[in-house]
C-alpha cells in the first residue's frame, strides 16, 4: 500500500480480515505505486494498491477511490502570504515545488490533468519520502502535493497549509490490482472482497469519494 493508503485501509481490512481467518497471517508493506505494481506484476505480492495504476496485459485493475489532490504549503505564517481558495496549475509552474522523481504517480497524474504537452511544474528538488517532502515544506523549502491522508495531522495542527488543485476536483484513483493469472482461492477472495467492501464503506468527504463497485459474492 502506499502511505495514504494505508492509513484508510490497514486496520479495518485486518481486523475484517482476522475475524474470518485467524489463522491466517498478513504481510503488509508501505511503499510507492510504482514500486507496488511492479511487485504485483512480478508475483511478489497477491494484492497492491496502487495510485494512477497503468494498464497491463497480466494485471486487473479494481478502481477503489478517487482522491484529491492537494498543494502542501507552509503554514501562512511561515511563508508571509495569504493562499487562495485553491491553486490551478499555472501556479505550479511559479511556486518551487518538491516532488518526488519520475514515475511517481503523482507526477503522471498532474501531466494528464493539467491537459498541456507543454506544463512544466517548477521542480527546485526531488524528493523520494513523503516525510521528508513535508518537513522540508514545514520549514518553508518549497511547495508540494499530496492527497490529504499523508499530511492530515500535520495540517490539523497548523504544521501545514492543504490548499486544493483547481476549482474543479483534481483527482487521483486508487485502485486494487493483482495478476489476471493468480490462483482463486477462497482466502484469496475472501481478502479481496474485504478490501473491496473497506473501499465502498469509506465514508465520503471533501478529500475522497469511493467509486469501487463490489462484484458478485463467491462461494468458499
């Protein structure tokens, strides 16, 4: 799962989890949607969550969520301005961002949203770790994006400024994918629907908005 991911599915999806198969232990991993397609493309793992998941001949792709995407700036204080209600993405081409390097998904997802061949984010740094990304942004470094599970505490307690992407929700999909060719057994489906049943009972809110749609109940 990546880091934001996480947050919303690791604990509902074990104890559902558990409660049905106790002897059955989980391995679970917090890493970027590059690196966790990959894994699941290879068979290192059964299940991936995965942001902005590419197409591939050998992998289903279940759409779980839709999440905005946020700009991350310094408190008001520390950087001395006052934000608008959202930025549009002419600004990031202005603001000095930190961003993680390509392929991150969110370096995709803000090409294919902002529409131009030609929009070019004002990257000063590259940053590989969220947390590291959001420290520096804490001290007035810079600028990044994010969905807002990752920086949720930190904006709550005025460590961070999350100001939306556009006027117009500027989102980004989590999906659930695996190998087509992945043996179907019942624990297998079991795990699967549960993430799927995770994924549809999350509450929607002004950061999220679940699109999953169950599929029919197997028999174990």
């Amino acid at each position: 799962m990546p880091q934001g991911a996480a947050r919303l599915f690791t604990t509902p999806v074990v104890a559902h989890f558990h409660g049905r198969h106790p002897k059955v232990k989980l391995r679970i991993f917090e890493r970027e949607s590059a690196i966790n397609r990959e894994c699941a493309i290879n068979g290192e793992v059964d299940f991936a969550l995965v942001y902005n998941a590419q197409p591939h001949d050998e992998l289903q792709i279940i759409p779980l969520l839709l999440e905005r995407i946020f700009v991350i700036a310094p408190p008001e204080g520390v950087a001395q301005r006052c934000y608008p209600d959202f930025f549009e993405f002419d600004d990031l081409e202005k603001l000095p961002l930190i961003l993680p390097s390509s392929p991150h998904s969110y370096r995709a997802v803000l090409h294919q949203a902002s529409g131009r061949k030609d929009f070019a984010p004002n990257v000063i740094m590259e940053v590989n770790g969220i947390s590291t990304s959001l420290e520096m942004v804490q001290k007035g470094l810079g600028y990044t994006v994010s969905t807002y599970q990752p920086v949720q505490g930190r904006i709550e307690a005025g460590n961070l400024t999350g100001v939306p992407l556009t006027s117009a929700n500027c989102e980004i999909a989590l999906s659930l994918v695996h190998r087509t060719d992945r043996a179907m057994s019942p624990t297998f489906r079991d795990l699967k629907a549960i993430i799927q049943e995770v994924a549809c009972g999350i509450e929607p809110s002004p950061h999220w908005r679940p699109v999953a749609e169950l599929e029919p109940a197997m028999p174990v």
